[in-house]
C-alpha cells in the first residue's frame, strides 16, 4: 500500500529562503486556512483530487521546484 504525503522538509526550507508568510503561501493555493496548514505543517494532501493538484501545481509553481519533488511515497510494510 502507498500513500503519499507532502515533503514538510523541502517546503519549509523553499518558504524560509523566499521569506514567504505561511498564511500567505496557504491563500495563494486556494485551500481553507486549516487543510492549508494540515498540509504544510503535517504533509496531509487534500483528499479532493481536483483540490490537490491545483494546491500542489500552485505550491511548486511559487516554491520554484518540480511538482514531483513535493511528494513524498511511503511504502507501508506489510505481514507475512
């Protein structure tokens, strides 16, 4: 099972070396204050498709970077 996730570490550093405002990062992507902030702070992904590409085309586009550097796979283990 996959599940993807935001790369915390790689935004956090794009948004301190631009000096961008959080809050102001969140309003250009066009998501609500608090599934912004779940996203940035917690990597959670919107769960609307349409919402998350369009957060995460617009994240790339003011971060500077691939849209495929911001998403993280985590492979889940499972028992054998």
């Amino acid at each position: 099972m996959s599940m993807e996730t935001l790369n915390t570490e790689l935004v956090r550093q794009r948004i301190e070396d631009k000096g961008l405002k959080q809050i102001w990062v969140i309003q250009k992507t066009g998501l609500a204050t608090t599934v912004g902030y779940q996203m940035l702070r917690e990597g959670l992904l919107p769960k609307n498709e349409a919402k998350r590409k369009i957060a995460l085309e617009k994240l790339a586009e003011i971060l500077g970077v691939n849209q495929k550097d911001l998403i993280l796979h985590l492979e889940a283990k499972t028992a054998s």
